[in-house]
C-alpha cells in the first residue's frame, strides 16, 4: 500500500468520487461561517474602521495563490519523475484556479489599498509580485491550451512550472531590491512577536481553510473532468478507427 | 561546437533580414519615446536608463523564434540531435550565437542611441557594462523561450508572453545599475547580483532547453 497507488485514474476516480462532496460542502460552511463572523462579529480596527474586513479575502486568497504554484510544482516534478498521468492533469487543474485566487488577492489589495493609502495600485514589492506571478500564470496556461499532443504539453509546462518558479523567486527579491514599499510586513506568522490581535486571528483562521478546502475540492473537481475528457477522447478516437 | 557556432553565424548575415532588423527596430523605439512623452531634455534623460534596457530587452525579443524555428523546418535540428555533440552544448552554442547576432550589436549600438536621449554622462559606462552583462542573460532565457515553442505553427506570441516575465530579474538589476550611474551612487550591487544570473541562467538553462527540445522532438 503507497500513496502511488492513487496515480491510477481509476483507483483517483474512485476514492477522490466520494469525498469530493464531503470537502465540497466543508468549504462552502467555513468559507459562509469564516466570512460572516469575520465580516458582522469582530470589532472595527481604530484606524482602518471596517475597511480592515477585506483582510478575510485578501490574505487567504494571497496565500492560496502562491500555494497553488507551489503545488503545480511538485505536481509537475511528479509528472516528470513517475510519469503518472493524474499528476500533470492536476496541475492543469489547478493553474485557472491559482490565477482566479491571483487576481481575487490583486482586486481586494486594490480595494483596501484606495481608502487606506489612497490609491488603487503603487509599485510596491509584493503588489508588484503578485502581478508577475499573474503573468507566470497566464504563460503556464497558453503554453497548455497552445500544445495539441497532452504528453507533450505536460511535459513541456512541467520544465516551463520549474524554470519560471526559480524565477517567480529570484523576481520576488529583484523587486524587493528595486522598491521599497508601502506594504506591511507578515502580520499572520507563527513565531513572530507582533502579530494580528486574536479577535481577528480566529475567523481568519477559518476563512484560510475555507478556502484550502475549496480549493481542494475544485481541483478534483477538475482533474475528475480532464480525466473523463481524456477517456471521451479516447472512446471517440477508437470509434473512429 | 565551433563549427555549429560558425554556421549559425553565417546563416544569420548571410540570410540577411534578422541580423539588422533587431537594432532597426531598437532606433525606431528609442525615436518613438520623444515622440510619446514630449521633447524635455531633462525628463528624458531621467527615463533613458530604463527605455534604453526595455527598447533593447524587446529588440532581443524579436530574433527568439528564428533561434530553432528554421533548423526544425529543414530537419537539421534531429540532426543535431542525433550528432555526437550533446543536445545541452547545441543549446548553449545557439543561445551564445544569438547573443552575438542580436545582443552584441544592440549593446554596441546603445550609447549612440543613449545621446538621443540625452543620457547622463556618467551613466554610458554602465549602459554599456550592463548590457555587455546582460544581454546574455537575455539570449540564454530566450533560447529556453524557443526551444518550449518549437513545434507551434503560431509560436511568436506564445513565446514572448512565456519569455518576458523571465526576463524581469535582468532588467530590474540592469536598468537599475544604469539609473545609480546616472546619480553618481555606486552600482556594483546590481552589477554584482546582474552577473549572477547570467552566469546561473548560462549553467542550468542549457538543461531545461535541452529537456524542452527533446520533447519536441520525440
């Protein structure tokens, strides 16, 4: 019994089928109850009044954003390491929603940004890194729907998710050398001193995991459709022959 | 190595076209500016370090999908594939080759191009040492570009949008270096941190094109 085991379509099918609305619904009651205590039951900030609240999509989506990319990442490595074929698929899965969760973190940054600093975008470091990882994003998902053959697509996205994630970092830090900027700091670490107040750590807690569970679930979502769309293909081409 | 080396730089003169059409295109762009953001010397020279690097990073651009496309068509590319000669050392010597044809000219060409801009004088060294520097970069990065697009019949676009956010370390550290040129500050950071991409970009990304190419042609 390993975990490579479930490389199999059908064994992934199988298991992944029922639990797929499990992690469905555990997503949609989080995300409903991490929203709602964080948006009408925690305590105005003094300074960013209720402003602060977009910080419960702001944050998690951030973070899922790049999660996602890593994600893609060690998916691909499997891809080209094992060979199995659920692995590339879920790393196609998962690209439009990492792009989805960019643009949510870059809209609701944008949001917050006007009331508090007074505008809607600066050049700041980390603003400026999510737009680049958007564009990484955007390349990672042409070079899939440009490529007929799906080995060869997977194959050639997996070296593109590899090369572009060594320069995903060093553009994080190129910028950082760049501009300094308005952004905070990490307020949400485990081991610094300074961090959130609890009031808000909480329901925040809950809309991350809403949201890592929804992403969970729309990514076997997903590969269960890239799967059937592969075995449809295959039944039309047999069909055919 | 040599001799694929030579080759690929005879087939870029003598086919003619590609060769001059890169720094046309970066005197055209630099002519452009002025006309977009108005005739102010100072204003002007403020931007220069930064349009010099973006004109010249697009020229670059321009030449990547001849980099493979044309051996692929002839069929010299299995060719070298199956040669004696590893497929890491063809993409090496094809993106060194492309450096030479586009990225040497263009860094030649932009101090001349820095006048119309009316660059700071302190800042031609570093304009030059910069893009002496970085231009490489650019070649071996696109080279990758190229080799991931190969088999496309409509690769151009895909391979710019895939090419130039990698390319975004490089030109923040290059136009970065000429601007504290230009203020007098000291450079070497960015000239310091410019150097290491180029050199890491030249030790692994002859592997992942090499990795590309093979896929594509299997």
């Amino acid at each position: 019994m390993s975990i490579w085991e479930y490389a199999n379509p059908k064994k992934f099918m199988a298991t992944t089928a029922p639990v797929l609305p499990w992690v469905m619904w555990g997503a949609g009651v989080t995300l409903v109850v991490g929203l709602v205590w964080g948006f009408f039951f925690t305590p105005d900030d003094y300074r960013q009044g209720s402003t602060v609240k977009i910080f419960y999509l702001h944050v998690p989506a951030a973070m899922m954003a790049i999660n996602i990319w890593v994600m893609m990442l060690v998916t691909s490595l499997v891809w080209l390491i094992r060979r199995h074929h659920v692995s590339a698929l879920a790393a196609k899965a998962a690209g439009p929603i990492g792009i989805v969760m960019t643009l949510i973190a870059l809209f609701t940054g944008a949001v917050w940004g006007q009331p508090i600093w007074g505008t809607w975008w600066v050049w700041d470091p980390r603003l400026t890194s999510f737009l680049i990882l958007f564009l990484f994003y955007l390349g990672y998902m042409a070079l899939w729907t440009a490529i007929e053959d799906d080995d060869t697509a997977a194959d050639l996205t997996s070296v593109l998710c590899i090369v572009g994630s060594v320069f995903a970092v060093l553009s994080r830090y190129a910028v950082n050398f760049w501009n300094q900027g308005l952004h905070q700091g990490a307020s949400l670490s485990l081991d610094a001193e300074e961090n959130v107040a609890d009031v808000f750590w909480y329901p925040a807690l809950v809309c991350i995991a809403g949201f890592i569970l929804l992403f969970v679930g729309l990514v076997i979502l997903r590969t269960h459709t890239e799967i059937r769309l592969r075995r449809a293909r295959a039944l039309e081409a047999r069909m055919r022959a | 190595m040599i001799a694929l080396l030579k080759r690929d730089l005879a087939l870029a003169v003598r086919a003619g076209g590609g060769f001059g059409l890169g720094l046309a295109f970066f005197l055209i762009v630099i002519v452009l500016v002025p006309f977009g953001v108005g005739p102010q010397s100072e204003l002007l020279s403020r931007i220069a370090p930064g349009i010099l690097w973006v004109a010249a990073l697009l020229a670059a651009l321009l030449s990547l999908d001849r980099i493979f496309a044309l051996d692929h068509e002839d069929g010299s590319l299995p060719l070298l594939a199956t040669s004696p000669l590893p497929l890491e050392a063809v993409a090496l010597v094809k993106g060194v080759a492309h450096w030479i044809t586009t990225g040497l000219p263009l860094t030649l060409a932009a101090p001349a191009l820095g006048f119309l801009l009316n660059l700071e004088t302190g800042a031609y060294a570093f304009l030059l040492i910069t893009l002496l520097i970085g231009t490489p970069a650019l070649s071996m990065i696109g080279t990758f570009g190229a080799a991931l697009t190969v088999g496309l019949r409509r690769g151009g676009l895909l391979l710019s949008l895939l090419v130039l956010p990698l390319y975004i370390p490089t030109l923040i550290f290059g136009a970065e270096a000429v601007r504290r040129g230009a203020d007098g500050f000291s450079a070497a950071n960015a000239l310091v941190l410019q150097g290491g991409i180029t050199l890491g970009v030249f030790a692994f990304l002859p592997f992942a094109t090499a990795a590309a190419l093979r896929v594509n042609l299997r």
